[in-house]
C-alpha cells in the first residue's frame, strides 16, 4: 500500500504526463482538425503519417515546457497553449477567406489584412473577433492573478525541468535529421497548401518563423559566381532591333481563363477580348507561385526575375529584404535605357508597403487610389478596374521618352461568397461540385468587367502614335475552393498571359514561369540589361543547374558579397514620387463659401493644412478644393520667419525614410503656409504638395493692402 507523500508523487508525476504530454497531443488533434476542416481529416492525419504527427507534437511540447521555468506556471502553460489553439483557429478562419494557411509572414501583414477586412468580414464577424479578444485577455488577466505560483523555485526542479527541455530538443533534433518524411519540407514547399496539409501546421508554421531569406549556397564564393556569369550563352541573345517600345504589365488579380474549369457552363463568354487577344498575340500559361492570395508574390518575381521559391516557407521579400536592399528589376534594367518606371494600382497605397518597396525596385512613380479621381466600387467594396486605363495613359503622356508602366488591377478580388448580381450579364448554369453557384456568378460577373478594362486598353493603345508592348496576365487563380480534379490542366498554380503589341512581332505560343515573363519580354526586342535577365534568357530552365545558378545570383545580390558586381551595391533606391504628377498649390481666394483652394491633382484623399494643423474641406475637383472653416493669418508668426536665422544645412543620411519624415516636419511647421497632402484612409500621408505661403497667394495680396 502506497504512502501519503507516494500517492503525491504519483499524482504530481500523473499532472505532468497529462500537462506536457496528453495535451500537446490533444492539441495537435484539434489544429490538424481545424485545418482539415474535419474532426475525422484529423484523426486519419495521425495514422496516415504518425511520424509527422509526433514531430508536430514534440514542438507543441518543447514551447509549452518552458512554463516548468517560470514561477507562474500554470500561467505561462496555459498561455501558451491558447496561442496555438488561436493560431489553428485563426488557420481554418484564413483558409474559408483564401486558400493559403495561415503562416508567421502573415502577422507582419496584419496592418495590411485590416484595410482589407472590410472586404471579407460583416459587422457581426468584427463583433464577435472583439469580443472573443477581449474575452481571451479578460480571461488570461485573471488568471495571471488568481492562478497559483510557485515561491520557492528549488535547484533540483530546474535541474530536472532543464533536462527534460533539452531531451525534447534533442528528439526533434534527431527525427528533424533522420526521418525523411520530415526533412521533406525542406525541398518540397513550393505548394504552401499541400506542405500545410502534408506536414501538418505546426511544423510548417514554425518552420515559416524560422526559416526566411534565402540559404547561402553550399559553394557559394567569386569563383562560382564568376563560372555562372561565364557559362552564360551570349549567342543565344536576340539582336537588338533599337526599338524602345513603351512596355506595359497589367497584373489581373484572380483573373484566369474560366474555361478551364470542367463542370462550369455559362450564359456567355466571360473574356471574349482576352480571348480575341490569345488568337493573335502571343500567349501561353504561366506558372505562378501562389494560389487563391499572395498577390505580391507573383508581382516580386514578375518584376525582378527571381524565384520565390529560393525564399522561406511562405515568405513576402515585399516584407522582408526589398524593405531595406535595392534588387535588380525591369525597372532598374530599362532605367539604363532611357526608361521612366511607373505604377497604378486601384488600391491602398500602403498595402504590402509598395509605396516603400517600390523604392527599392527602381520605380519612378506610384500611383495609388489616393491618386485617382472617378474611381467606383463593385458590391464587395473594391475599386473598379476600369479606372486603369486612363491611368495607364497618363503616365505614358508624363515623359517624353519611352515608359514601362506596371498596373495592378483589383475588381476581381475576393471574397466571391454572400454577393448578389442583379441583372447578371453572365449567368451560371452549372458549377464543379465543390463550388457554390452564386459565388461563382459573382466571380465572372467581375472577371467580365476586367475583361471590358483590357477591351478598352487596347482600342487606346491602338489609336495612339506609339510603339507598345502589352503584357496581361493573372496574378492566381481566385480563392473559389477549386481543386486540382476541378481544372482541365489539373494545375493550381497555372493562370494565362498574352502579349499584344503594335510592332508586328511573331505570335508564339510558350509557358513560362513568372520570373521568366520579363526577361522573355526584353529578349524579343534584343534587350539585355542585368544579370538576372542575362541568365533568364541565356539559360534554359530544364538544365541540371538552371535553380541552382539562378539561387546564387539571387543570394549573391541580396545577401552576399556582390561579387556579381565587383563588390559594390549595384543598386540604390530610387526617389519615388506618388502620383503620376505631383499634387501642387498655386492660390488661395476668397469666394462666397470662404477659401478656394487651387492647384493641380487633387482627389478626394487630399487635406489641407495651415499653420501645420488639418482644416476642414471639402473636394471639389482635381483642381479645386474648398476651405470650410475661418483662416487666422498669424502676422507675429510671420515676422519670427523673416528675423529668424536659416536652419542650419543637415547632413545626409542614409535612412531616406527618415530624412523625407523629418522634410515634412520642416514643410508643415512653416507658419501661414498652405500645405496639401494626399493621406490614407488609415490617415497614413503618401505625399504632401511643396508649402504655398499665405503672402503668395490671393489673400496675402489682399493683406498686403
């Protein structure tokens, strides 16, 4: 019979057996669960690859062992257990909004999936996200305070906490090197989806944290990137026809040819001019890197010709390195030629921080909805494409020479579900099994309107005078829950693209990668500017060494020595101005409502400053905006400026962000100075206009007198 202080052993020892180990395994269970979308999906995960759930279990258990160091241990235990309990409940929540899991990348979006939540969550999702949080910090706050810990921490226990951590590192170490199923991952990744559900969440999501940027080559050094710059075949590169044709990518989000999918029928054809276009142009499938999200994935190796696949599980370079290191771009390349660089994008200026990335991708302009005047919303709130065209024009009449513009369509983008069409042009006669009838209906209802958007383009670049190049093409395929068996190539990972162009040039038919697209483009009109877009066009992609080649110029340029390069940085941002032209002041009058402001590019996302503080206004045109509120001239302030000594000059620095913040600091503490700056609507300034004293205007006049 067992004693008092036995029976307490035991059950202490029976406490931590189901604390540390019963419960990572329920755990496990219930996320692979939330990620299946299934209790049963969950439970056939654990004996369909028992290995991969045990691995998945042993990092459960390896983070919540570190409560066994704290006094507040049942705290910390149960904190962060809840954190993965969110993170699988937060996973099946991302996967009902898109096909992609969840991943850690996607916490350094949250300021960018919050300007889009309006897009796919209703007042009673918001509701209930805040009253779930709030109850989990209520909960977690009194717990912190009520729940027991421990006052005497003594060696012996930390001794024995430290080995049990340690034996679960060394287990997870051991299955990580010897167990093939799980060094996998490690090169089959590139379908985020199918890791996720073959490797399990927990692995995957912490393999996302863990592994970013892309791995030094195991041979990397100057000889090796030397021998890779030296194999190049410059007799494969086309002569160069002297043609400097404007260059034209429109980026079409969720846009792909829907007759591709087996068991939809339509009223009508949904693209009759993407298909008019693919009879006569150059045209082909095009493999992208995502699938139902991860738009700027797509746009990143469209524009730099790097493979994404070569970065971390999951990874945004947009979030990670293009944030802080100029890379080689079309841009960049044709900059040497001659070219202005530009973008429009019917969306936040801010998402995914292009108007800081796009800096470091050699871009001249941005110009973002904050920009645009005319835009509308389709039933889900996003910005029309049709607004595109006129854009795209503007910014090839802003330069005397030839222009490469990149437009970035939204209309298309989802979510597709709880949307009615009135009046649908197109109607769904029949959908995949998986679908649902009415998202589809809404889906090609707004794929039908792009499609009106390309139509248009191309009767403008017709009729005008200039030699120009149009790339369209889909960024992925929409989040639809289309699957493999749903498509008729039985690929996710393939959208389409078409080439027209006014310069005669041969129509052929090829699919490409997106990394391939802009280097092909460049290669027809014997352009070869850059080193990626030498190798892109010199090297041929079923070659042993092609990714490998590729990898190191691409680790050699973000990451290495630039030996590519003769060890200098070959590229430095750019100064980027948002707007195709600046937004400027001119006057400031009288008139029966108060102030008339005058000036140019206005929109209804500017505001007016005086005196450095916001005044009420009103927009009234691209031209026009109207002061609702009294002006107080303030003359002591104006007499200070005039005795004051000039500020002393500031040296550069490196930090540009921090040197344009600290410009407008400057600009808007200038006393009786009207300033406009065009803001978010997360309040977030893009840009503001150069200051327009007060004695400048129409009222310093009157002033004067």
């Amino acid at each position: 019979m067992m004693t008092k202080k036995q029976k307490q052993q035991m059950k202490k020892i029976l406490h931590y057996g189901i604390c540390y180990i019963a419960v990572p395994f329920l755990l496990e269970l219930v996320i692979e669960s939330l990620s299946r979308k299934s209790v049963m999906g969950g439970i056939l995960y654990f004996f369909d690859r028992p290995v991969l759930c045990l691995f998945n279990t042993l990092i459960i258990m390896l983070t919540v062992s570190v409560a066994l160091f704290f006094k507040r241990e049942v705290f910390v235990y149960t904190l962060v257990s809840a954190i993965w309990l969110i993170f699988g409940v937060v996973n099946f929540v991302t996967l009902h909004l898109r096909v992609t899991p969840f991943s850690a990348v996607d916490i350094t979006l949250l300021e960018s999936a919050i300007s889009v939540s309006g897009h796919y969550l209703n007042i009673k999702n918001i509701i209930m996200i805040v009253i779930a949080i709030v109850v989990v910090f209520v909960s977690m706050s009194i717990l912190y305070r009520k729940a027991p810990k421990h006052e005497h921490r003594t060696q012996k226990k930390l001794i024995l906490s430290g080995i049990a951590v340690a034996l679960l590192a060394g287990c997870i170490f051991f299955i990580r090197s010897k167990s093939n199923s799980v060094q996998a991952l490690a090169t089959n990744y590139t379908n985020i989806s199918e890791a996720y559900e073959n490797y399990g969440f927990v692995y995957c999501f912490t393999n996302s944290i863990i592994d970013t940027g892309i791995s030094k080559p195991d041979n990397y050094s100057k000889e090796s990137v030397d021998d890779v710059l030296n194999t190049l075949n410059v007799s494969t590169y086309t002569t160069d026809t002297g043609v400097r044709p404007n260059i034209i990518f429109i980026q079409l989000e969720s846009f792909f040819d829907v007759d591709m999918v087996k068991d939809l029928e339509l009223s009508k054809d949904a693209i009759p001019n993407f298909h008019k276009l693919q009879k006569s142009f150059s045209n082909g499938f095009l493999t992208v890197p995502t699938v139902g999200a991860g738009t700027v994935n797509t746009e990143f190796e469209m524009l730099t010709g790097m493979s994404q696949r070569d970065f971390g599980t999951s990874e945004y370079p947009y979030k990670t390195i293009l944030r802080k290191t100029a890379a080689e771009s079309i841009c960049y390349d044709l900059k040497q030629l001659g070219y202005a660089s530009h973008c429009v994008h019917n969306n936040e200026g801010t998402f995914y921080g292009r108007n800081k990335v796009f800096k470091n991708l050699g871009f001249d302009t941005f110009a973002s909805m904050e920009y645009m005047n005319g835009l509308e919303d389709n039933p889900n709130g996003w910005k029309k494409d049709r607004v595109l065209t006129g854009e795209i024009l503007k910014t090839l009449d802003s330069t005397q020479g030839p222009d490469f513009t990149l437009g970035l369509s939204v209309q298309s983008h989802g979510k597709y579900k709880g949307f009615s069409v009135e009046d649908a042009a197109i109607r769904v006669k029949k959908v995949p099994e998986s679908g649902d009838k009415d998202s589809y209906q809404y889906y090609v209802n707004q794929l039908s309107e792009v499609d009106e958007m390309i139509g248009n383009l191309v009767n403008a670049l017709e009729q005008r005078n200039e030699k120009t190049i149009l790339v369209l093409y889909g960024d992925h395929l929409p989040s639809l829950d289309i699957k493999k068996t749903d498509l008729k190539d039985s690929n996710l990972y393939q959208t389409q693209y078409v080439i027209w162009d006014n310069l005669g040039l041969k129509k052929i038919s090829k699919n490409l990668s997106a990394y391939q697209m802009y280097s092909y483009v460049l290669n027809k009109l014997g352009i070869h500017e850059g080193n990626i877009t030498k190798f892109q066009q010199a090297m041929k992609k079923n070659t042993k060494t092609y990714h490998n080649d590729l990898k190191m110029l691409e680790y050699d340029m973000l990451y290495g020595e630039q030996y590519a390069y003769n060890g200098t940085k070959p590229y430095t941002e750019t100064p980027l101005q948002m707007g195709t032209y600046p937004v400027t002041v001119t006057n400031v009058e009288r008139n029966d409502r108060g102030y008339l402001v005058t000036g140019s590019n206005f929109t209804p996302y500017a505001h007016l400053l005086f005196n450095g503080d916001e005044v009420s206004t009103e927009w009234v045109d691209a031209n026009h905006i109207q002061i609702l509120e009294t002006l107080e001239y303030d003359q002591d302030a104006a007499n200070e400026q005039e005795t004051a000594s000039p500020a002393p000059t500031q040296e550069t620095t490196s930090d540009a962000d921090a040197d344009q913040e600290e410009k407008q600091k400057e600009e808007e503490a200038i006393p009786n100075a009207f300033i406009v700056q065009i803001q978010t609507d997360g309040g977030t300034v893009l840009s503001d206009s150069e200051p327009l004293k007060w004695e400048d205007t129409s009222l310093g006049k009157e002033t004067a007198k």
